[in-house]
C-alpha cells in the first residue's frame, strides 16, 4: 500500500496528542530479571534460557523452550502469602518489584494497575478443572487456589501487596494485550481514574499451554514456546516532568483496528498509518521496529509486509525480534517488544533520537500499533 | 490530564442471551414478573455435587442467531456475546450495512472465558494426555475472542477488546466504551459481557460454602449464596446527536460511572472503597445521592455481599437508601455479564417506568438494618429519572455505571 493510501485510511484524530510517559520498567524473561538482561540477550542475539522448571511426570512438546531462570521470589516478593500463588502472579509481581525498586519513591495509592493476559493463568484453572474430575468428589478443590482460577488474581495482587488503590483492570488481549493495555491506561489517566498506572503483561510457561502452542500449528516448528513477565510505570508525560521523573521513553500513540483474516496486512499497516499520524510523526522519521509476530505461522509474514507497507517500503534501520530471546509469551508479548527496545536503547545509550513503532496482530482479526520515542526535545 | 472534551451517549440498542429468554423483550418481561429462571444443570456431569442448580441458557442454538461466524468455530462464550450484540443492533434499527462502515467497535467483559472450551480440552486431557489436545479447540480458548466475535460477526473495524475483571467486568466494559464514544474515538460501541457455566467455578464456589441449593435469595434472612450462570448481553451505545437525528430509540443515556479497587483483599470486598467508587461515581455522572431513584444490586445473595452492599450504600444515602434489587434472584450470577445484564434492566426501567424485582424474598434481613428496600416479588410501577448499576468483583475490582432517563 502506497503513503498516500495509508494516509487515506487513517481515522480523523480527535484529540491532540497527549504523550505517556515510560518512567520505570520491570522485566522478568528467560534472559534473566532486569531490563538490562534483556537488552543484553538482544543485542547478542543470544537465546534465553531453556530449561523451564516441569512438574514430576509431566511431558513437553517435542520443540524449544523458553523459560524464566530463577524469579528469586522470596527475595522479591517477600516470604508471607506466597504458598498458594501460581506463576503468572509471581511473574507479575516479580516484575513490578523490580520496576518499583528503580524508582526513588514509591507510587502513591492513586495508582493503578492494567494487566494483559489471555486466559490468566491456565494450568491453575485447568488442573482445578481436573480435581473435579479426579477426586472422589467433584467438589473436593482446594478453596485456597480458586481465585488462581480468576484471570484478575495477579492484578489484584499487585494491588494489594501495594496498597493500589486505583483502577484495577486486567484484559484478555493475547497478541494485542500490550497495546491493549497501554491504550487502556491512556484513557484512564484522561479520566482520572487513577494518577499513574503499571501497564503490565504476564504469560507463564507450563506444560498445558506448552501443548496448546505445539498442537495449534500457529507457532513454526523451530519457534520456542516462552514466558514472561514485563510492567511499565505510565503516567501523563507533563506529571512525570514536572515531578521531576526521569522518562525512559514516551508512549506518543497506540491504536487499534480489527479485520477478517484476508485484510489483516492491510488493516495493520493502516493501524501502522493512523498511528504515526496521530504522533506527528513522518514514517521516514522511524528509526526502529520492535516486532511481535516472529514465529507466528502467516502472521510473521504479514506483519513485515504490513510494517513496510506503512514506512513506504524498506524496514527501519533497527530491527527487533525480541522472540528469537523470550520465545513465545503471547500476552506478555507486547510489553516485552517494548521492554526488548527499552533494553537495547539503555545499552546502546547514544543520545541519539529515536522513534519506534511496535505492532500486533492476532490471529483472530485485531490489530494494533504503540509508538514510542526516545529524546524527543522538551518543551 | 485535561478532561477531554465529551459528548452525551446514549443507550440505543438492547441484546441478551439468558436463561431468562433471547431478546431483551423476553429478558425484561420475565424479570418483570419476578420469574425464577435458574434449573437444575444439564451442560456437565452433576454427579457427586450437592448443589446442581444454576442459570443455564437451555435452547440456545448459535446457529439460529449468528448469520455470519461458524459457530463450531467459536467457543460458548463467544457464541453468547456475538448472538447478543447482533440482537441489540436488530433492536437498534441502525442498518448493520452502516454499522459495518461507521468507526465502530465493541468491548465485552468476563470472568471464565471459554471455560466451557477449557473444560472440553481438560476433559480429552484427562482421558488421553496434553498431547492428545484438539487442534480446532486449542485455537477457541483465548477470553480476547469474545470481543472478537462479536467485530467478526457484525464486521466491524474498531477496536475488540475483551476485559476480564471478573464479576465487574460488564460495567468496566460500558466504562470504557462510554468514554471512546464521549471521546470521538468511536461513533457506535457494543459494549456487555459473556460467561458460560463450568464445573471448576462450580465446585470453587461450593467449597467457598457460597453456592445457594436450589434459590438465590438476596437481601432474605433465610439466603444461602450464589447460583452460578451464564449468557451473553450487549448494549448499542452512541452519541445523543446521531440517535436523535437517526430518529432511534433511546433507552437512556449513559451518565458516568467509575472503577477502583480494595486493595485488601482478594474475596472479602470493603465497604468504604465501594462507597467511595458510589461517590466517585455521582461525581462522574453529575448527580447527588438524593437524585438516584434506585439501585441495581450485585446482589449476589451471600450474607457478606449483602451486608458490605448495604453498609457502603448506607455511607453514601444514609438512612434514605434508594429501592436497591438484585435481579441475580432470577437469573443467577453471570459472572462477567452480570453487571451488563444490570445495566440492561436499568436501561429498560429507565424507558418503561418501573422498578426490578428481588425474587423470593420473604423475609428481609433484619441484620441489614432499617429502610432496605429490595422490591421484593415483581416489578413495582415507577418513573426513575436516574439509577446506578453496581459491579463488583474478585480482587477487589469495584466498578459502577450511573444511567438516566432522556426526557
């Protein structure tokens, strides 16, 4: 598709450009824990680790995996309250401990949390399935473990542990969910519903989705099926400066759109289009592309042809594939194209501006895209 | 950040999918006349349970509702929310032609997801092994194709947003597309919920001894808990001008509503941060608490629900508190479509004039304290000029919609 048709279909932008500020970021992914980890996994091009952590008598799908190393949960999240919590909780709260303790004071209470996932945690809800079938009772479950069940525990949770008193959102986005959530928590922010917001993706390794992803077909034979976790701390950009908040990276854009399967490169270069346009900022002006659907049987495909399509042509100089580290996180995906940029832009730390698109496609028929810069001049 | 600036929305189109009926006709008539609608559970196994009752939706056949989506495809969930929004699009008048065109999108809410789909693949797990997972049923697990189904079924371009905060969700999803449509993001949004009935929420609840035998019974001294159920509602929102230049029929006009969260515990939900999502709430819609005529419960017919519901509506109307109803005493707890299914009933007492009924209450709780009206038996005559719709949920998830009456 030429600019100029892109240009055609973009929606009318209603409101100006109201920037988001990245002010912190936790990652917890099989490169390690930290955002520094996986800006080092990336620019090594080094694969995360492989090992993942399986219950006794479980089998795994005959393909590559990826797993996070070690989530030094009693050292993070502390000793009290954790026997009954499953992993995608502990990612999420691993990797929010690890974005609040990089900032110097902690969130106040009208913060929120937007957590994306896609099912929530789905060994806890299917192994409880299963108790009802196995037990010699159907109803002989473990009372304790059924708000595992809930797609909103780990959202809670983080809540809770603290003290977060404001909009408390968990989406279903899958492919989508960090663009999801970053578009949610804009409107929040607009409306007051809370004065900043943890934007979060969480996705665990375990032997149910593991097989899912192998019997699905969706995921290409040599993809590794992954895990992980990452969080951003948002907030207006004008809170965060005049507070005096170091920001990481402006969130400028993150539009979404829907179409059938046939349609689906050119609704997403199209999201591409809008949402460079509601940055203000030329396509010949991007400088990085942080890509989501590496792995995805057809969607990997359409999604280069899209992100070209809406740059005029040629991919950006930089390019990221953040999968080809994390493996296959589905939900947590979003978020950690995001934080695989975040990490390389730390490291390269070369003061030069940038401007990145991410983009997400789902096999379903959503479509998204989130613009971020780096460096853009105050004022 | 800056207020943006807004523009009035209103409530144009009606679609549910429940044991009460298809159709929000059919929903509204039998919550009206105070009709239990829950049964005995035939979608699984009972054996073993103690408790098998529940607001199943019996003679729903996708296929008689859906014209474009497979429904073999989709999972039960999906199914729901996909017959329910092309109903209230039906009920809308808007051509679906226009509809396609226009910058439209839906956002739907829900607890379980594709629990029915899950369980299906739990069930050939337990038999044969993960590996012996189907393919096509792998593919329908996702809870982000409920929202999905819905752009795919009536082919719209917007956003698909699926919100999965639980038992709130509904309310949480009529938030957000209120404030896309009073944004100018979008120009029409279906905006509800979906759940289907499963056996793990089933036997969760049983062992939380919160699931009721055989009646729900909220605001009753002789209550025992929760029926767990299911379906699928959705509701047609736009903005006031196009409505009324299109000539629809307007239900009600969305108001406000707010969203906050405990942040104390996961289970046991707090009266004061409810009443200040109340308050919050009023503040949104630009109303007192003297100005609500009523109060569309959670209700969901366990004694700490009932008596944390009361004790924050009390810290908000004092001891005038509005006529406050659950209609879960007919259709059971929907779970992520309850509070979609309260904002449907609030739009309908807003258009005919009355109030919801409680069913079967016989005796109200005396612990409860005095002036707690839960209109009980059937549908009382009224003229409410604004109500609220209260959501709440695991994780302390509050959320709350504010609707009034377009004179």
């Amino acid at each position: 598709m030429s600019t100029a048709a892109v240009e055609a279909l973009q929606a009318p932008v209603t409101h100006a450009v109201e920037p988001l500020a990245i002010t912190a970021v936790g990652a917890a992914t099989p490169a390690g824990l930290g955002l520094e980890a996986l800006g080092r996994a990336l620019a090594a091009g080094r694969p995360g680790h492989a090992e993942p952590s399986v219950q006794e008598g479980e089998s795994l799908p005959p393909r590559p995996i990826r797993a996070v190393p070690d989530l030094r949960v009693t050292e993070l999240i502390g000793r009290k309250g954790n026997r009954h919590l499953d992993r995608t909780t502990r990612l999420g709260l691993v990797s929010c401990r690890l974005a609040l303790d990089s900032l110097p004071v902690p969130v106040g209470s009208r913060t929120g949390v937007v957590l994306g996932t896609s099912t929530g945690s789905i060994r806890s809800s299917s192994e409880y399935s299963l108790e009802t079938l196995h037990q010699e009772r159907p109803y002989l479950v473990n009372p304790s473990l059924f708000p595992n069940t809930v797609m909103n525990c780990a959202a809670g949770q983080i809540a809770i542990r603290h003290g977060l008193k404001g909009v408390n959102a968990t989406l279903a986005g899958g492919h989508l969910a960090g663009v999801q959530a970053l578009r949610y928590a804009r409107n929040a922010l607009r409306h007051g519903h809370a004065d900043r917001l943890l934007v979060s993706g969480v996705e665990e390794f375990c032997a149910q989705s593991a097989w899912g992803w192998h019997q699905s077909g969706a995921l290409s034979p040599d993809a590794a099926v992954g895990e992980g976790a990452a969080l951003l701390v948002v907030e207006a950009e004008d809170a965060a400066r005049s507070a005096g908040r170091r920001v990481l990276a402006r969130v400028l854009a993150c539009e979404t759109g829907y179409a059938d399967r046939g349609g689906l490169a050119r609704a997403l270069a199209s999201v591409i289009g809008s949402a460079l346009g509601r940055s203000g900022k030329d396509p010949a002006e991007v400088t990085a592309v942080s890509l989501g659907a590496t792995g995805l049987v057809g969607l990997d495909r359409i999604e280069v042809r899209a992100v070209r399509s809406a740059l005029g042509g040629a991919l950006p100089d930089q390019v990221v594939r953040v999968k080809e580290t994390v493996g296959e996180c589905f939900s947590a995906g979003g978020v950690l194209q995001i934080a695989g940029l975040l990490g390389l832009w730390q490291l390269e730390n070369t003061g030069a501006a940038r401007t990145a698109v991410v983009p997400a496609v789902s096999r379903d028929g959503q479509v998204g895209c989130v613009v971020l810069d780096l460096n853009a001049p105050v004022g | 950040m800056p207020e943006p600036e807004t523009r009035r929305v209103v409530v144009t189109g009606l679609g549910a999918v429940s044991s009460a009926g298809i159709g929000a006709a059919e929903f509204t008539a039998a919550i009206r006349a105070g009709r239990r609608t829950t049964s005995p559970i035939t979608s699984f196994d009972t054996t073993g349970f103690p408790h098998v009752h529940a607001g199943e939706v019996h003679d729903f056949e996708p296929a008689e509702w859906l014209r474009r989506i497979e429904p073999t495809q989709w999972g039960r969930s999906s199914q729901f929310a996909a017959s329910a929004a092309r109903l209230a699009v039906a009920d809308s008048g808007l051509p679906e032609s226009e509809l396609a065109r226009a910058r439209a999108g839906s956002v739907m809410g829900t607890t379980s997801g594709e629990s029915a789909v899950i369980e299906e693949l739990v069930g050939q797990w337990s038999a044969d092994g993960l590996k012996s997972l189907g393919t096509d049923r792998v593919g329908a697990v996702p809870a982000g194709r409920i929202a999905a189904a819905v752009n795919s079924e009536l082919r719209l371009s917007g956003e698909a947003l699926t919100l999965a905060t639980a038992c709130s969700a509904s309310n949480y999803a009529l938030g957000y597309a209120y404030d896309m449509v009073a944004g100018g993001d979008a120009d029409y949004m279906l905006a509800g919920g979906a759940d289907s009935v499963n056996r793990w929420a089933h036997a969760g609840f049983y062992r939380l001894g919160a699931l009721a035998e055989e009646v729900c019974r909220p605001f009753d001294a002789h209550r025992s808990g929760i029926l767990t159920a299911e379906g699928g509602v959705a509701l047609l929102l736009e903005p006031y001008d196009r409505a009324v230049a299109r000539g629809a029929r307007i239900y009600a006009e969305v108001l406000g509503y707010s969203v906050n969260c405990d942040a104390e515990h996961m289970v046991h939900p707090d009266p004061t941060s409810i009443a200040a999502c109340i308050r919050a709430a009023h503040r949104s819609a630009g109303v007192t608490p003297e100005q609500i005529d009523y109060i569309c419960a959670h209700g969901t017919g366990t004694r700490t629900n009932d008596a944390t519901e009361v004790a924050a509506a009390r810290e908000v109307f004092g001891d005038r508190i509005p006529p406050i109803s659950s209609i879960k005493s007919m259709i059971g707890h929907t779970m992520g479509a309850a509070s979609g299914f309260g904002a449907l009933i609030c739009c309908q007492a807003l258009h005919e004039g009355f109030l919801p009924p409680t069913a079967g209450v016989e005796e109200i709780d005396p612990a409860l304290g005095a002036g707690v009206d839960p209109v009980p038996g059937t549908a009382r005559p009224a003229r409410p000029q604004v109500v609220q719709n209260h959501g709440f949920a695991f994780g302390g998830n509050n959320a709350i919609t504010v609707f009034g009456r377009v004179a």
